[in-house]
C-alpha cells in the first residue's frame, strides 16, 4: 500500500527532468510576408514560443503556424497557411524555414459608428467621426482599437464621465473577404465645474480668482486644467501648484481644489560667462517673488565686465483685473560703459505698463528719464532726458536651452521733446526680428534683421547710449565690438542715427548636441541709409548645445571692406542664438 505513492511520486519527478533537458534544435526563417509592420508582428509572435518547443517537431510547427496566424490577422489576413522546410547546416543548428501564404485580405465594407447622448451636437465628435477608414482598405485590428481609444480619451478630456459603448465590434465575413465597424457610443450628460477652492496660498483670493481659465457651471475640459496649472506656475508666486478635480457622478458636476504652496520670500541667482566682445562677465539677481498678499515682487541685477557695469532695481505690481498679464514695473538703474571712444555714465528711471495677450505679444507703455554724463569721440557733455515710450514684444521658442524653432519679434518708439523736460528733441524707433527653423532634424537655418532710425538735430547731445553702433557677436560678425560707425576727423568713433543689420546663418549637425555653421552678416550704422555705407562679413563657427545652453565659436573676416581691413575676428559666446 505504501509502495504505489512512492512510484507516483518518482514518476511526477522523472517527467519534469525531461522538460529540463529539451533544448534548442533548430533555428527559424519566415518568408512569404510583405509590409514591414505585417513582418515584425509576426516575427514578435513567433518568438514569444519557449525556445525549449524549438526542435523542429510537428508541435512546434503547428505552434509556429498559431503565431503567424496570430500576426497576420489583425492586418486583415484570417486563411494564412504555411509548409514548413527543414535545412541541414554544417556546423550549426538545422533552419526550419516557414513559407507562409497569407491568402486573401480581407477589406472595410462599411463603417457604422453612432454617437447617443449630449456629444452627439459636440463638434469635437463629430470632427472625430471624419476620420474614419474608407471603404476598400485593408482590415487592421490596432486602426479599430485605436479609434475606440481615442472615442474614450475624447470623452473623458470633455467631461462625459458616464461614456459607454453600448456596441462595439469589428465584424468579419470569411467567405467574402470582408469587414465591418460597428460601434455604438453612449455620452451620457456633459459634467460642468463646481465648486473651485484654493488652499495654501498667500495671495489674495481675489487676485486668484481672476488668473483662472475656469468659472462655476462651465462645462469641464482637461486641457483647461493644464493651462490653470501652468498659469499659476508662471506667477513665479508658488513653488508648486497642483490641481486636484473631484468628480461627483450624483451632481454630475467636477470640484477642483487649486493647492498652492508659496515660494520662498527671496531667491539669489549668479551666472558667469564669457563673450569675446565683453570678457568675463558676472551677473547677480535677488528677487523677492512676492512681498504681500496682492503679489507685488521686487527684484534686483547686477551685471559686471570689463567695459561695462550695470545694477537694476524693479519693483512689479500686479492689476487685481488680470495679475498675470497686467502690471506695473517701477525701475531705477545705474550703467557705466567705457570702450570704443565711449565714457558714459547714466542714472535711469522708468515707469512702464505691461498688457500680454492670448497670442504671445507683450505691449507697454510709459515713461523713461535718463541722466548721462559722457565723453563721445571729442564731446563731453551731460545730459537730461525725459520721454515716452512705447513698444512691442513677442518670443516664441520650442527646444529648451537649445532652440529648433522659435521667433523674436521686437519694437520701440521713444520721443523726446525740449518742451517737456528733456534737453533736446529726438524720435527714436528700432526693430528686430530672428528666426529659427530646423529641417530633417539636422539643418538649421538663424535669420537676424535689425532697422533703426533715429532723428535730432543735435546728435552731440544724445548720449551714446540712445546712438547707433554696429559690429559685434550679435552685429557684423568680423567687426570688433560697435567697431561700425561714423567716424570724426581723428577717427574717433561719434555714433550714428541710422542702423542696419542682417544675418543669414546655416547650421549642420555632424555629431549628437554639436552643430557647424557658416554666415554672412551685413549691415551699418551711419547717418544715411546708403549701399556704400555697409560692411560685410562671413564666416565660419561650431555650436554646443550643453546643457546650460548653446555655447559658440564663430571665427569671421571683413568681405570687401572700403579701409581694406583684413582682420580676423574670433568670438565665444554662450546664451540664445537669437
């Protein structure tokens, strides 16, 4: 009696020991499968079976023969066979090659998707219902799965929280080589927003409210939740902003609760760099991202080179009607230049107001004062400037610290007048705009332009700050540093009134974040818009895209230069290209 178990026993142990010892006999080839994506699947099919079934029996081809019948059905394929051929190979493992017939596709014969519910008048459905298959293409399971995905995402991303598919198949008729969609999609009721709470938060809940995308009774959209968290994270206000939306399937209604936690009330930054223009430069930010409850900011900079200094105090004050994009900036400054026949030393004073709109453009307008006293060229005089101001920003960018595409637009109007405080009269206008564009991943074309026009009577009395230079990293590559312009009887840089600029650049990524680049700038800053007055170079350079952004090395020589200058230029810079 006691014997049998143990015989058992024994043998339950003995079959398992014969699993272990199978291996690998043979290796497998599929042929007769066209189209990429068909081949892979099957491949990815074929080897999912243990390597331990691959000994070229008859188990294993009818295991093989499943998979590829798998892998050829979700494109259409459902009377696939295949004959199997053994090769001896001298050496290695005998190939068992697998010549699959996939048979007959089988084709879309129609389409039936219906809407039911309160998506059924929803535009983004109906948009979506367009983009269904035609007749006559060839069946793909993932096209159909796919599409219901994207019904379901849609439906949750708009607020159809009780979405369902009353009917959802993929119908297939052998005998006809043919297929049909058949999906029956319930919305049910839109949901709409609730109650909205802020929680943690130093700032004013009335200021709070009117930075929101969202009111009480509106219908609820994903996306709206995304640009809320963005909108208070650019506030520089919070150190993290997370949204948490609270569905309530009795109300059908969504509570959001916006949790803010304040950012530390002060915050140091120091930068260094170099550029061949300006040496060594140091840079120092303090700022205090909020002062008080209706979010007012302060925030300080010093900059620190060879031929230039400069220190700025701003003090930004948010509007209650829209904080994000209206405000006040209220500025003191001290800057002092010594390079290029300049010595100049100036107090600023500002008062500007900002309007940001939908589209990415920046407006202010306002009121500037300067007082300079200088030494340009031969003149030393001191001057004292109060004038309107007005202008018109717009930065777009996309790529991180080492932009693929991207735009800057920018212009200013200032205007001076005897008659209002300002010792002598001037109109000033400039603008710029740069591009960026990346093609095929790895051609890169920059485009520069610049155009200003500056006109007074007396330019000795405008300070160097407000005249025109051309030359530089940012100017005329080949030039030195606001090497270009017009000139008094001793060669001694004045300024102009005029300024123009161009640049063409095209880039070439030979290795991964390491790109070459050649140019040709043009431009002047005289007193004349005339051909003969512009300078010209070209040259050649590398581009790093680290990770603290690009760093560049440009190497550039005057073209057909009037003074026949044959200098070579070297310039290192590291910051945007635009």
């Amino acid at each position: 009696m006691n014997k049998k178990p143990l015989k058992l026993t024994a043998l339950f142990l003995f079959f398992p020991s014969l699993a272990a010892l199978a291996e690998q006999t043979v290796d497998i080839e599929i042929q007769g499968i066209r189209g990429f994506r068909a081949i892979r699947n099957t491949d990815l099919n074929v080897q999912l079976i243990n390597k331990e079934e691959m000994d070229g029996s008859e188990r294993y081809q009818h295991l093989v023969s499943k998979a590829v019948d798998r892998g050829l059905r979700v494109f259409g394929y459902y009377e696939s066979s295949v004959r199997f051929e053994r090769k001896k190979r001298p050496g290695k493992r005998d190939l068992l090659i697998a010549h699959v017939t996939p048979g007959k596709p089988t084709k879309l014969a129609g389409t039936d998707v219906q809407i039911e519910g309160e998506a059924a008048q929803d535009e983004n459905f109906t948009a979506l219902r367009k983009n269904l298959p035609k007749e006559g293409e060839l069946v793909e399971h993932q096209t159909y799965d796919d599409y219901k995905t994207s019904l379901s995402r849609l439906a949750l991303g708009r607020g159809y929280f009780d979405g369902e598919f009353k009917i959802s198949r993929l119908e297939i008729s052998p005998e006809t080589y043919q297929a049909w969609w058949r999906i029956l999609f319930d919305s049910g009721v839109r949901y709409h927003y609730g109650n909205i709470t802020f929680n943690h938060s130093q700032i004013r809940e009335d200021y709070l409210n009117n930075i929101l995308n969202i009111k009480s009774g509106e219908p609820y959209l994903t996306a709206k939740l995304s640009e809320l968290t963005n909108d208070f994270s650019s506030s520089n206000w919070f150190s993290s902003v997370l949204v948490q939306p609270n569905v309530n399937h009795k109300t059908k209604t969504v509570d959001v609760d916006i949790i803010l936690y304040p950012r530390k009330k002060n915050a140091m930054e120091l930068g260094v760099g170099f550029s061949t223009d300006g040496g060594i430069h140091t840079q120092i930010g303090w700022t205090k991202p909020w002062i008080n409850s209706r979010g007012h900011s302060f925030r300080t900079n010093l900059y620190i080179s060879a031929p230039k200094q400069a220190i700025e105090a701003t003090y930004r004050m948010p509007l209650l009607k829209n904080p994000l994009n209206y405000y006040y900036d209220f500025s003191a400054g001290w800057e002092g230049e010594k390079a290029n026949d300049t010595d100049t030393k100036a107090l600023t004073l500002s008062a500007l107001r900002y309007w940001n709109n939908a589209q990415g453009w920046q407006y202010f307008g306002g009121l500037r004062a300067r007082y300079d006293s200088f030494t340009q060229a031969k003149v030393t005089d001191k001057t004292l400037l109060f004038y309107p101001t007005i202008g018109f920003t717009r930065t777009r960018l996309r790529g991180g610290t080492f932009a693929t595409w991207g735009d800057v637009q920018k212009i200013t109007f200032d205007v001076g007048n005897k008659a209002v405080l300002s010792e002598t009269s001037f109109m000033k206008v400039q603008a710029s705009s740069a591009w960026i564009r990346t093609y095929a991943d790895n051609h890169r074309i920059i485009a520069r332009a610049e155009i200003g026009y500056l006109h007074t009577k007396n330019i000795e009395k405008i300070p160097p700050a407000l005249r025109f230079f051309a030359g530089g990293d940012r100017s005329v590559r080949g030039y030195g540093y606001k090497k270009i312009a017009p000139r008094d009887a001793q060669n001694r840089l004045v300024g102009g009134s005029r300024l123009l600029a161009g640049s063409l650049e095209y880039q070439y990524q030979f290795y991964p974040n390491w790109w070459g680049a050649t140019f040709a700038d043009s431009g002047l800053a005289a007193d004349d818009f005339t051909t003969k007055a512009l300078r010209y170079g070209a040259g050649i350079g590398v581009r790093w895209a680290s990770p603290i952004g690009a760093i560049k090395f440009d190497i550039a020589t005057p073209i057909r230069d009037k003074d026949n200058s044959k200098n070579i230029q070297f310039y290192i810079g590291l910051g945007t290209e635009i």
